[in-house]
C-alpha cells in the first residue's frame, strides 16, 4: 500500500521554501547526441529553461526520472556531487566529453525518502555514490540550465513493478511542486531501437509508431491520465511500441504529479528514425 504525504512529512522539507506550483515536465530525449546538435530539439529545450525565471518561477530542485536507471526497489540519489554518467557507446568523443556538474541535496533527498513511501513503511532507498545523473537527465538539462546551478536528484524506477504501483507512486510526487521542485520526466512515448531508421527518410514514422504515440497523446490532451498506467492493454501496438517499456515509464511519473484538467501542452511532436517519439509534454 502506497500512502499519501501529510503536512508533517512536508514539513522536513525544511531547505525548500514553499512557491508557487511549479509545472511539470515529460520530456522526450531520443538520441544522446541531441543533447549537443543543433536541432530542434535541442533549440526547444534551451528556451523552455529560458522561461524559467520569466515567465516560470525558477525551480529551487529539480527531480528527475530517467528511462535509464532501473533498480530493484525504489532510490534517489543523495550525494553532495552527482557524477555525470556516459551510459551509451558509440558516439563522438565530443559526447563523453560532456560533463554537468549540478549539485545533489542530500537534505532534500532524506526529506523525499521519507515524504514518498514504497509502501507503508519503507521509505526510497538513498543512493550516496553509485548512480549519478545518466543521459536521460543531463543531456536535456544541460541546455535547460547550462549554468548548472540549480540541485538535481535523480529518482531511479523499480522495473520489477507494475504501470500501476510506478503511477502510484508518482502521485505522491505532486505535493513537491509547491515547495520549489520541478518534477522531470525524461523517457519517449515510443521507443523501438530494433526498429530504426537510419539516414534520410528516418523521421518518417512507422504506422504502428504513430497510432501509438496519438492514441497516448490522446490519452493526455483529454486529461485521461489514469489511462497512461493501462497501455499494455493496446497488445501488438504496445508491444511494437515498447518492446522493453522503461522509456515509457517516466511519463507515468510526470503524469501522476498532475491534476487530471491541468492546462497541458505539447512539444517536439515528431520523431526520430521512424520508431523513436520526441512528443513532450508541459502541464501547468
């Protein structure tokens, strides 16, 4: 049984000051070398940091749930000093060359462990030196905040779970959003490497891809946010989708911080060699 924050537990967040809502984030990463290219993906992600600030409150945290930590059980990590992670291979040097030196807070993540239950109790396990911030985190946080200045805990995702246990957990996630954290989901709505394109035409999207990925979409526009747990139910289309479905867990944990009507609006709606999604969704 997954419990619900209360106001003492809010209470131990004691280092981040109550704010306005903050919005929350899905982002769609796609390939590693977004994170440097000059593209439109890339471009939207330096000017949606850009509002932060302006048009958004800027965040005092920033909560994390990439596609690429998976554990059994639940973590965050805790560490003064994330360590930016090269999980992939293959690519440039000029990518491994990349670094994102953002602080942890290992206050605010003591404070979380305990605000978001596993279960009734245990709280999130602490992670003080293992992980640190894979791609799926900086690569598109490095062009949000370049200036890395803003603390950042990532929240790893338990694969033995089920779509709904990770979506109940992740309502637990909402209270956050008024003490300074903006919740950051980072994954793709479609994700099948076996699939893809390479070279021109590769942005041509599959048939099954693009029923996949309006149907979520449509899930999201109607604020159906409770339907995103049930997607496997879609069988064959889920299955092509997401033959292994961590990169579409991540949007659960966005999605489950949300009211179900909050205003929402989507970014980046195409895709990346025919079976990669780059659809991103901001709500609030």
């Amino acid at each position: 049984m997954l419990t619900t924050p209360d106001a003492a537990a809010l209470d131990r967040l004691s280092s981040l000051k109550k704010s306005d809502r903050m919005p929350v984030l899905f982002l769609g990463h796609g390939s590693p070398m977004n994170a440097i290219g000059d593209n439109e993906y890339r471009r939207s992600w330096q000017a949606l940091g850009a509002e932060f600030g302006s048009k958004q409150p800027r965040p005092q945290l920033i909560l994390c749930i990439s596609a690429h930590w998976l554990t059994q059980g639940w973590w965050l990590t805790a560490m003064q000093q994330p360590k930016t992670i090269h999980d992939f291979g293959g690519f440039p040097q000029e990518l491994f060359d990349q670094q994102y030196p953002a602080p942890g807070d290992p206050a605010a993540a003591q404070a979380i462990s305990l605000l978001v239950r596993q279960r009734a109790s245990a709280p999130l396990g602490l992670d003080v030196g293992e992980w640190g911030l894979d791609h799926g985190a900086w690569a598109v946080l490095k062009p949000m905040f370049p200036e890395a200045d803003i603390p950042v805990i990532q929240l790893s995702m338990d694969y033995g779970r089920s779509p709904e246990d990770h979506y109940a957990l992740a309502r637990q996630l909402k209270a956050l959003r008024d003490r300074g954290v903006l919740i950051v989901g980072s994954g793709n709505i479609v994700h099948n490497l076996r699939q893809m394109q390479r070279g021109a035409g590769g942005n041509q999207a599959y048939d099954w891809a693009l029923e996949f990925d309006q149907t979520i979409g449509g899930y999201v526009q109607q604020g159906n946010l409770d339907a995103l747990q049930n997607f496997q139910q879609l069988g064959s289309l889920a299955k092509m989708a997401h033959p292994t479905h961590e990169h579409y867990l991540p949007l659960l944990y966005a999605a489950g911080a949300v009211d179900k009507h909050e205003p929402m609006k989507f970014f980046n709606t195409s895709f990346q060699g025919g079976s990669i999604s780059m659809r991103s969704v901001i709500w609030g």
